[in-house]
C-alpha cells in the first residue's frame, strides 16, 4: 500500500491562510493525499499564533513545521509545548520550548516528521543539523519518515537529501519561497526537492509588495512591509511512498493558482 504525503510551501500572512483553507481539502482529494505537512513559520508575517496554527491545522493539515521564526510571536510558546502537531527545528538548543520531530498515525502505520534548521547563511548558531538528525534517526523504528530541512543555502539542503538518501522517505527543503524544479527520487529511493516554494500572493517578492522590496534594495526609506494584493497561490510536492519499504516511488511538484490545479 501506498502512502502519499502532501508537503506544502511556507505560508505566508493572512494571503497564505486564506489560500490554505480555501484549497487543501481540494487539493488533498485532486492528488489523494493520506498526509499533509505544512510550514507555517511565516503564517503572521514573521512567526506564528495559536489562532493561525488552529486555522492551518483545521484546514485539513497534519502537522505544521516552522523555522528560523518559530519564537518571534512569543504566544506560541505556550501552545508549541500543549500541541504535538506543530514542529520547530529539532536542532535548537535542548532548552528550546516545544519539540522537533514527532511520530504521526497513517494509514500504513506510524511516520516521522523531523523538521531541521540549516546554517548557512542564518543569523544565528543552532547545533549541527546534520549530526542531529543522526541521532534523532538512532530513536526511531518506522520506516516512514520525512525531514525538513529549512535553509538558506541550496547546498546544505542538497547535501542534506544525499546523507539520508536511503535512510529516509523524503527530505525537502523551505525557507527561499522559490519553487525549485528538482523534485526527483535520489539513486537509493529517497524523495527529494530543494525547495517547496510559498503559499501566499502569487505576484509579489516572497508575499511582499514587490514595489517594497525593490524600495529596500535600492536604499530607499520603506515602510511597514504589507502583503501584496491580487491573486494567491499554494505550491507543493507530493511525495508517493511505498508503506512497506518506506522508499519513496515518485516526487511530483502541485501547483494551485486561482482555484485551477496543474499537475508537473
């Protein structure tokens, strides 16, 4: 039997919720996806709520991954230790509130989801992820685990997908917002995409007003960056996983833009 996992790009402001609750369930019944991860690190801008997070999950989410923002609303806290469905990067520090990985029931039995921070490039200095995820893969027993990897740096998410080629059913990566066209299964049967692109305004830089953006990078004065108007869109890959291997058989990137699906 197989299970198909449906991963979904970072969701960006109130754009990106409203796009989520109007379109995952149809997405999920369009690809017929068992399991839906979602990342919701950018859900209030920078951070998340309880309320966004109960919107996201409501929607028909399973899980929701953050990232370099999981603490910059600082009422998450609270709900990120009651809730066992939201995950932050598991390499913070081991004080950190919350968990990083967590074991979620499917139709095929049990599966891991491991959410990761990258460092290169980041503002800061969490533990080594790729050492992490060792560890944390010596605590687990299914062979159904999927691992997110929130970075900068192409290369880190690359060399990421290549260690646990074999070991894991997926690795993808989020953070840049930019869709990349590398969803592939790696030469040992792991799924793998170096980014799952954005949930949020479809023309904008990154959910922001581009007229904005372009502003800050000219050294112009900006004001409050607001998201930009007019259409939305929802950007995915859906991984298709064989249950009693746990190796991955196919990576296929979704697209939903104004109600209309493309499958590629």
């Amino acid at each position: 039997m197989d299970l198909k996992v449906l991963a979904v790009g970072d969701v960006v402001g109130e754009p990106g919720i409203d796009r989520i609750c109007r379109s995952l369930r149809y997405l999920k019944r369009l690809t017929g996806a068992d399991f839906v991860v979602v990342n919701g690190e950018n859900a209030s801008g920078v951070g998340i709520t309880p309320d966004q997070a109960e919107d996201i999950l409501d929607a028909g989410t399973d899980v929701i991954t953050l990232g370099n923002h999981s603490f910059n609303r600082r009422e998450i806290v609270p709900y990120l230790e009651e809730s066992d469905r939201i995950l932050r990067p598991a390499n913070y520090a081991p004080q950190t509130p919350g968990r990083g990985w967590g074991i979620f029931d499917t139709k095929c039995g049990p599966v891991a989801v491991i959410d990761l921070i990258g460092r290169c490039g980041m503002d800061f200095g969490p533990d080594n992820p790729f050492l992490q995820v060792d560890r944390i893969l010596k605590e687990i027993d299914t062979k159904l685990i999927f691992v997110e990897l929130h970075a900068e740096a192409t290369s880190e998410k690359l060399a990421m997908g290549h260690m646990l080629d074999g070991r894991v059913s997926a690795v993808w990566g989020t953070h840049t917002h930019v869709p990349t066209a590398d969803a592939q299964v790696l030469p040992k049967g792991t799924g793998y995409v170096t980014d799952l692109g954005m949930t949020g305004p479809k023309n904008s830089i990154l959910g922001i007003r581009p007229s904005q953006s372009v502003a800050k990078f000219r050294g112009e004065l900006t004001g409050r960056y607001q998201w930009a108007d007019g259409p939305t869109k929802l950007e995915a890959v859906l991984f298709t996983i064989d249950g009693a291997t746990g190796l991955c058989r196919s990576a296929e990137r979704v697209n939903l833009t104004d109600e209309a699906a493309a499958r590629r």
